[in-house]
C-alpha cells in the first residue's frame, strides 16, 4: 500500500488527477466557447445546449459500466484505455467540420470520461494506505475541481490566442503523458467478487431514460409541452429509468447493486451530491454565457472570473478533506453547500455592466470556499461507507449521480428559468433567463445543505462485508449492516 508522502504515492496521484482531470476540464471549458461556436456553425440554443449535453449525457449514462468493467478487468487498465479513447474523440472535437459532428465527437468524449472517471477514485481508494485515503481523496477532489474551474480561463485563452478547436485539442498531448505515467506507475487492482457478466439491459435502459428525459426537456421550450416528439422523449425517460431499476432489482449481476443504498450515509451522500452539482451544472453552463453576452466581457475576462474558485479549491480542499476526517462530514456537507447558495445568489445579480470587482468577484471567492468545503468530505463519505471491494462501482454510481443532475440541469434550467423561443445569445433573451436559473440553483444548494444536515451521519465507518445478490427465485439478498453513528 502506498503512503501520500512518499514517491510512488504523488505519481499515482499524479496519474489520476490529470486523467480525470480532463474530463472535468472538459465538462466546463466548453461552455466559454459556446457564443463562437454558435457564430461558426449558425447553431441554435438546442444545438448549443447538446455540445454540452452530449458529453454529460454518455458520461452519466456509461459510468457505473466504466466502474464495473474496471472492477472486473482491472481498474488501471480501463483507466488508460478510457484516457487514450477521451484523447482520440478530443481529436475529432477539435476538427469537426459541422455542429452535428462536433455533437456525436462529444457523446465519444463522454463514453471515454465514463471508462476512466470511476478507476481514478477507485485507484485511489484500493492503493492508499487507510490513514491517508482521506488526504489523497482531499487532493483528487481538489484539483479536479480546480480542472473545472479553470477550464472556462483555459478556454477564453484559447479562443482569443487561436480558436475554440484547442480547447479540444490541448486534450491530446495531456492524455499521452497520462497514459505514460499510468503505465509506469500505477498499480493494478480489481475486485475478485464482481461480477462475470456485463448488465447490458441495465446500460441500455439507464441510457435511454436518461436521453429521454434530455432530448424532451431540450426540444421543450423550441416545441412545446404539446408536441408528439417531446412527449414521447419524455415517457421513454420515464419509462426507461423505471426500466432500469426494475432490471437492477432482479438482476443476479446488477451494474447497479441497489443492497448499497441501504447504506445510510451512502444513499445521503449521494442525495447531496444531486442537488449540488444540479445547482453547479446550472452555474458552469451560464455565468460564463452571461459574461460574454450580457455584461460584454472578451472570452478571456469572463473565463478569468472564477479564477479565485480555482485559487481557493487548490489551496483549501485537501485541508477540507483532513477536516472532514477529523470532526466528520456532516457539518462542512452542510455549510458547504449554504456558502455556495449565498454566492448564486450574489451571481444572480450580475447584468450588463457589471464591475468584476464589485458584482462578481465576491461572488466568486464565496462559490470557492463553499465548494472546497463540500466536495472532499462528500466524495470521502460516497466512498468510504462501502465495503472496500466495492470502491468501483461505488465511485461510478456518485460519478454518475453528479453527471446526471448536471444534465439534467442544463436540460431544464433554461426551461424552467423561461427561455421559451429565446436565444442563449440574445443579451435580452438570456438575463432574464440567467437570473432566475441562479435563484433556482440557489434554492437547490439549500435542499443539499437540509439534506446533510438530516441525513448524513457525524461519523462513518466503512462496512465490512460486500452485498450478496441472488436471482430473482434464490434467497433474499443479505441487507447490509449500517455501520454508523449519528
């Protein structure tokens, strides 16, 4: 086992943190490209909404696969082959000749992200020593989310320096070195109890409830809440993911083991974990919009914005993680999350003219430490309270849990904010729209916030012992014993 201070222990944490790395990178630089991709390809608000949905979309839909499979074959060998595929779709991003194609390169992009997010906790979790898992996770957490954050200045230097394809292509050299340090540095590990068959009919029907439910909320506001394809996308993502529980339940192989949400601090983490990066999806997808089209700011100032978030989670999330250890989670998992409301709504108030000093940065340094004090201790919680052997999926089902309310947020926001026929490029058309989407986000934030409070546990212990799954005709599946205190 490896120890945090040491060598071996930074190259795995190199390793994984720069793998994942890219896909929060790209879950976030993409959204400061947006007005010029619009410009170049005449794309309208659902076009644009789907360059970002199509990643997340593949991404929330694959991910428990990606942990399975890395359970099942080897968890560094699906994290190398998910870099090298995220690296090759990157590729396709950056030279895509139409939105269309930019679309489905996207959608390659997240089925890339899904293979190699969950091994890179898991890694983490199956190669650290017990006392230091807690601070590698801190570090992870930490700069992954400084990989989101710093993804819309990347890209506004990017666009203005040469052209929104590099923010694509910068993937390609990242994931090389990736896969090298991987190779050479990375232990493998696998858990010998997962299962031998892959869920197909898990994948297949997690997937069309989720796209269902998207491309409804998408074609909404452009269509109507009348319209035959919007019904009928919206009744396959009801049905879908009825579907899928309904096949996970009675599955002997489940890609989803229901038995861990009887773990209590399991199933609150990940209630947290939904409301939080709902209101985040909401966040990153249009404060950077906002910038560039209301308040006028070049790509690079708007993306230079959140800056002090990025400042802030580097310096701050490892020593929330050591925090969270030490006096348990419940308390930064919920003032976390009430920092971070009281910045959206600080944000909400950004409009045309708006002065950095004054109307966003605030704003900005709140949303940094709100964000570095939930998102160790959340990702601690989610992982530690399963049995070891489990540290795949579990990595997968809140990494799917987070894509999935992001997409879903970014599906539903500007619907639900009032968008109707308006464009997400119209100064008049999208404050309004802004605003009240940061409000709802808010609103999100304090539900994630009530729910740690109530839920989450002041300290957790691992279970001990992995869930037993059966046919739908054998025994009843073994409950696992909570092991924790309030």
């Amino acid at each position: 086992m490896l120890r945090y201070a040491e060598a071996a222990g930074r190259w795995v944490l190199f390793a994984t943190v720069l793998g994942s790395g890219l896909t929060f990178l790209d879950a976030t630089v993409v959204n400061i490209a947006l007005p010029r991709i619009g410009d170049d390809f005449e794309a309208g608000a659902a076009a644009l909404q789907w360059t970002v949905n199509g990643y997340t979309l593949s991404l929330a839909a694959l991910i428990l696969l990606g942990g399975s499979l890395g359970d099942r074959f080897g968890r560094r060998r699906m994290f190398v082959i998910g870099v090298a595929w995220f690296a090759v779709a990157s590729l396709l991003c950056g030279l895509a000749p139409n939105v269309e194609t930019l679309i489905a390169a996207r959608v390659l992009q997240g089925i890339g992200g899904a293979l190699l997010t969950p091994g890179s906790l898991a890694i983490l979790e199956s190669s650290f020593e017990s006392d230091d898992r807690a601070k590698a996770i801190g570090a992870w957490s930490g700069m992954a989310g400084v990989a989101g954050a710093i993804g819309p200045f990347l890209g506004g230097w990017l666009i203005e320096a040469a052209s929104w394809r590099l923010v694509f292509l910068i993937n390609v050299p990242l994931a090389a070195l990736v896969i090298y340090v991987a190779l050479r540095h990375v232990p493998e590990s696998a858990n010998p109890a997962a299962a031998r068959r892959l869920d197909l009919a898990g994948v297949v029907t997690g997937a069309a409830g989720l796209a269902g439910l998207t491309y409804g909320f998408t074609a909404w506001a452009a269509e109507g809440p009348g319209s035959p394809a919007v019904l009928a996308a919206l009744a396959l993502g009801v049905g879908g993911l009825v579907a899928f529980v309904l096949v996970e339940r009675r599955s002997s192989e489940p890609m989803l083991p229901l038995e861990l949400f009887r773990i209590r601090p399991f199933t609150a983490a990940n209630l947290v974990t939904f409301a939080v990066y709902a209101a985040l999806g909401g966040v990153f997808f249009l404060v950077v919009l906002n910038l560039q089209v209301v308040a006028e700011y070049s790509p690079l100032a708007a993306g230079t914005a959140l800056m002090p978030v990025t400042v802030l989670m580097l310096l701050l999330s490892a020593r929330a993680g050591a925090l969270g250890q030490r006096i348990g989670a419940r308390i930064p998992m919920t003032a976390g999350p009430l920092v971070c409301a009281g910045a959206l709504l600080l944000l909400s108030r950004v409009g045309a003219d708006a002065a950095y000093l004054t109307d966003v940065l605030p704003a900005a340094i709140l949303l940094g430490l709100g964000l570095s004090l939930t998102v160790a201790p959340l990702t601690a919680t989610a992982l530690g309270s399963v049995p070891e052997a489990n540290a795949g999926i579990a990595s997968g089902v809140n990494n799917a849990i987070a894509r999935a309310a992001g997409l879903l947020a970014v599906a539903t926001l500007p619907l639900a904010a009032g968008i109707g026929a308006g464009s997400l490029t119209d100064a008049g058309d999208l404050a309004p729209v802004y605003r009240n989407a940061m409000l709802i986000s808010a609103g999100l934030l304090v539900a994630g916030a009530v729910a740690a409070a109530v839920w989450v546990p002041s300290r957790v212990r691992r279970e001990s012992e992995v869930p037993a799954h059966c046919g739908v005709t054998g025994p009843a599946p073994h409950l696992l014993r909570e092991q924790s205190t309030r």
